[in-house]
C-alpha cells in the first residue's frame, strides 16, 4: 500500500497528532516516515537572527517526529526547507516519490507565520497524491482504521478515491462504509429527488462490488441534507475511523468549491480525512 510517507508539521498540537498519526500508520504499513518542517522564509525576511530561530525551531518540530519514529523501529528521514510550505512540500513529496501525505489542518501563526492550517488546504488542492489530514476536532488518536467511510457521488472521477478508500481498509481489514448524500436543498422536485436517489444507490452499490472484489466487507448508507455535514454526522454517529473522499482542483471553481465544501469536512471532521484527486472522466 503506502510505502513512502511525508509528514509535514509545524510543531503545533495538530500538527503533532497528524505526525502521531503517520507514524502509526507507517508502522501499521512497514513504511517509510520523511518528516518536513518548512520556514515560510521570503526574500524579504532580512533578519538573519530571525532566520535562524525559525530554522531552530523547524529542527526541533522533526527532531521530536524522528525521535517517535525511532522508539517505533520506523525509518525516517528529515528535511529542512525555506520557501513557501505549500510548494515546498509538494516539491519534496516529488522529490521523494511519496504516496502519502500527512498533515494537520491548523498551525501556528503569528511571528513564525508557517500557517499549516492554510497550507494544508492549498497542498489538497494541488497535490496529486492522496493526502492525510487531521483536523482540530479530532481528539483521539492515533487511530486504528476498522471502519472506513467512502463518500461517493457517482461521478467516474471519484473512482480513484473509491480504490484509495478499499485499499486501506483491506490494509487494516477494515469494514468499508460506502456513504453517499442526496442534497436535498437542490431536490425538492420528485422527479428530481428520486434521480439523485437512483444515482446515490448505485453508486454505493458500485462501491460494494468492487469491495468485495477486493474481499472487503461494506455496509452501504444514503442520507440527505447537505452532503459535508451528512458526511461528517455519519462518520461521528458511526464511530467510523477515516474518511475518504474525491477532491477536484483543475479550475479557479473547482478550486472555489474545495474551499467551500470539502474544506468543512477536512476541517470539520472529528476523524482523519483522507483526499484523493479525482481521475480524469
């Protein structure tokens, strides 16, 4: 499954939970951990006392990761790097050929101004490899994955994501939960609502045969309302452990809904979310 992964923190309590959170799973995997704190240091930032207190600080956000990873038997490696995080990190993730990226979804602010909240959104917009985030709500941890909700709409793209999520459960040999949300404030029309009904069934029922293709048990769930808050309602109420869903950023919309839409599920939600990017139809 995941070979290599890239934790990016910043030394914040999310971050830390995030970091705890790949090492597990990489101990789970037999992976590999590359640890990555980045000083968004600009060519403006002259002071080079400053600098050097942001680099110092950076040394010791992995230094703490790559100390859990030895008490683990993990291998791990750490990079330093200056820049903009988002770029920095995708650029690393290349450099590494990693196949998983694990972050939280807030950091710190202020003087250190590295922002990992932000960041992390910018990175699940531009990345082309599955990211792990774990959000300020998600309180226990690191977590076992026995129970994994795969959020489908039916669209061929979210193919990828559904592959994604069944893999991990057969990973853990997980339960997959594949959940799909009819959007009642667009559907008050009959007509209209039972189509949306017609697609959510089959594309749940898609995901249960791929499943079991795969010999993964599913239990397959519709509910109504507004899909982001169902999503993270069914994950809460069904002590469910990661949620995997499809995120689509090729144009400046695309972009505008993954900040509105899925951005409230990575930032909402009480478990890991794991992003994947959609296939091209």
């Amino acid at each position: 499954m995941y070979e290599t992964i890239l934790v990016a923190t910043d030394g914040s309590d999310v971050a830390t939970t995030a970091a705890e959170q790949g090492l597990a799973m990489a101990a789970d995997l037999d992976a590999t951990i590359h640890v990555l704190s980045v000083a968004d240091v600009r060519d403006d930032d002259a002071w080079s006392s400053v600098r050097e207190r942001w680099r110092a600080d950076c040394r010791e956000y992995v230094d703490d990761v790559s100390a859990d990873a030895a008490e683990r038997d993990v291998p791990v490696e750490t990079e330093i790097r200056e820049g903009k995080p988002t770029l920095e990190i995708l650029d690393y993730a290349d450099d590494v050929d990693a196949d998983l990226l694990v972050m939280g979804t807030h950091g710190r602010t202020g003087l250190q101004r590295l922002l990992l909240g932000s960041v992390a959104i910018s990175v699940i917009r531009d990345a082309s490899r599955p990211v792990l985030t774990v959000g300020p709500t998600v309180r226990d941890g690191p977590r076992r994955f026995d129970d994994v909700v795969v959020a489908t709409d039916g669209r061929p793209g979210v193919g990828a994501a559904v592959d994604a999520g069944i893999a991990l459960a057969e990973a853990y040999g997980a339960t997959v939960h594949a959940l799909s949300v009819v959007d009642d404030t667009h559907s008050h029309i009959d007509v209209v609502r039972e189509e949306f009904e017609r697609i959510a069934d089959q594309s749940t029922r898609e995901v249960a045969v791929r499943a079991a293709d795969r010999g993964v048990g599913t239990v397959r769930a519709t509910e109504y309302g507004r899909p982001s808050d169902e999503i993270i309602s069914y994950a809460r109420d069904h002590d469910a452990d990661v949620v995997v869903m499809g995120t689509e950023s090729r144009t400046e919309l695309e972009r505008f809904v993954l900040g509105s839409a899925s951005q409230r599920v990575v930032s909402g939600a009480s478990v890991p979310v794991l992003t994947v990017r959609a296939t091209p139809n």
